[in-house]
C-alpha cells in the first residue's frame, strides 16, 4: 500500500508537535528545580561521639554482644523500564520510481475465493473409535472377498462361454468335413456309375461284334438261340465287378496300369463273398497279390441284383489294373 501526500504531511506535523511539547517539559522542570527552597525542620542538630567498643565495661559489653539483631531489610527490585513508543523517523524523499500512484476514483471489487470444503462436515465427522475401525477394516476385508469371488465366478462363466463357441465351432467343422466326404462320396459313385456304364456299353458292343456272322448281308437273321446266356449281360457284371473292387483298392507302385491278373471268387448269392484268390496267370508280383484279394474282400457285397440269370457262385474274373 503506497503512502499518500497528505499521510506524509500528518506524520511531519505529529512529530514536530511531539518535540514541542517535550521541549515545554523540559523547560517546566528547571524552572520549578530552581524557584523551590529548602525546607527548615525544628529543634537541633544531632550530634555523635565515637568511643572504643574495649573503654567499655563489661556489662555494656556484653549487652552489645547480646543486643538484637535488627531485621534484614528488603531491597525492592529496581522499576522495570517504561515501554516508550519510538521517535518517528524521517519518511525518505520519494523517488520517480517510487512515486505515489492516483489514486483510484472507484474502489475495486471483492471477489470472493470460493471454499470448496465442508469445514463443517470435517469438524462434525466424529473420530472412530478402534472397534469402529476394526469393524469397518472386517467390512471391508469382506466385500474385497466377494469381489474377489464375483470375479472369479465371472472368469469362470467367461471361460465356459468360450469353450461352448471353441466345441460349437469344432461340431460345424465336423460337420462340414462329413457334408464335404458325402459329397466327394456321391460325385465319386457318379463317377464310377458313369464309367461302369461306359465299360459296359463298350464290352456290349465289342461281344456283339464277336458274335455277328463273319459274312452275310445286315438283314439276314440271326442264328437260333440255344437258351443260352445274354453275353452283353455278361459284359455288363464283369465291368461291374471290375468297377467294385477297383473302387476298394489301392494300385500298389510295382503293378503297372493296365496289368492283368485272373481272381477266382467263391460267392453266394447276394454278393456275400466266401473267399478270394490269385490264379495264372497275374503279372502282380507278392504285394499286388495280396492287395487285390483284400480289396475284393472289401468290395462286398458285390454286384448282384440285375445280374441274376449271369450269377455264377465260382467266378472267374480277369481283373485289369487301373487307378480310380
């Protein structure tokens, strides 16, 4: 806060007043030291004679010996100093940079600093005591165990969620794969069905052929029947043989494609296989042997409803190697 001019003028004004009147002070007291007289007391002077304590007699001596002591007088303690206000000292000459500023023509606002504590909440909260904090320490210890077990509860529901949708997803992969092995399956029986047929068709065709008259013109009639079997029906059971235990096996890498080897096959009617083996000649060597006799074993049962009248329970089938 700067010092105003007229705050400057008032405290010259007050010292100079203070010196004035101790300088009256002074003045009244060596007047009145000076102008006061001494003061005469009545009767005489008092007057005093030494004599030697040993002139005594004895009598006076030991009544000075016995006289009383006379009491201790207290000293009082000296005055303690009277407090005195300081002399006022000179103000300093203002200076430029510390000239007094105008003053302002409207005294500013106050803004209040907001509290943003309840000193009242703090000062009516009461202390706890240690069995209120003890209990409040168990409340707590408590709930911080049933978080704890609500977490681990959730963790658990979590983690069997996730292995439903991980064995979900496992059974539409599954699934999928059995949809994808049917699938192959079917296109493969198409495919098999188709070049059974196609075999079929192409034995017919070259039995026919066999069996036509070696000359003679296209409208001369066919020799008599002998009740005999239908050698295209034949064809035909031997492809579909031929197509059933190729479907069984597996071309060993000694058996070259288009390798021939006779089977003798004991059957009962239905296609139920009885046994099946090897016979000369087969130009499989020891393991192709044993692979084709297993896959006819596989292969049942074999082909037999529309093939009746060519069944034959001792079959002789000659088996050419081919991959499916």
């Amino acid at each position: 806060m700067r010092e105003t001019r007229a705050d400057t003028t008032q405290a010259v004004i007050a010292a100079l007043a203070l010196h004035a009147l101790l300088f009256l002070l002074m003045f009244i007291g060596l007047w009145w030291t000076r102008t006061n007289a001494p003061v005469s007391v009545a009767g005489s002077p008092v007057a005093a004679e030494l004599i030697d304590a040993n002139a005594l007699s004895p009598a006076m001596q030991r009544t000075l010996r016995n006289r009383p002591k006379p009491a201790e007088e207290e000293i009082p303690p000296p005055p303690e100093p009277e407090e005195t206000a300081p002399l006022p000292q000179p103000l300093p000459e203002p200076v430029p940079q510390d000239s007094v500023a105008p003053p302002q023509k409207q005294a500013q606002d106050f803004i209040p600093v907001p509290d943003t504590e309840n000193k009242e909440a703090v000062v009516e909260t009461p202390t706890p005591t240690p069995a209120e904090e003890k209990k409040a320490q168990e409340l707590k210890r408590k709930q911080e165990q049933v978080d704890l077990t609500e977490q681990k509860r959730q963790q658990e529901v979590e983690q069997q969620r996730r292995m439903a949708e991980q064995q979900e997803q496992e059974r539409q992969q599954k699934l999928a794969d059995i949809r994808k092995k049917r699938e192959q399956a079917a296109r493969e029986a198409n495919l098999a069905e188709q070049r059974l047929k196609q075999i079929a068709d192409v034995r017919a065709r070259q039995s026919s052929t066999e069996t036509a008259p070696s000359s003679g013109t296209s409208d001369a009639s066919p020799p008599p029947g002998n009740n005999g079997a239908d050698a295209g029906l034949k064809a035909r059971y031997a492809a579909a043989l031929q197509e059933a235990i190729l479907a069984k096996w597996t071309r060993p890498e000694t058996v070259p494609v288009g390798a021939r080897c006779t089977l003798v096959i004991r059957q009962l009617p239905g296609g139920q296989v009885m046994s099946a083996e090897v016979s000369s000649p087969c130009a499989y060597d020891e393991q192709g042997r044993r692979s084709i006799e297993a896959a006819v074993l596989k292969a049942q049962p074999l082909p037999y409803a529309g093939f009746e009248s060519v069944f034959s329970r001792n079959l002789t089938l000659n088996f050419t190697a081919q991959d499916r």
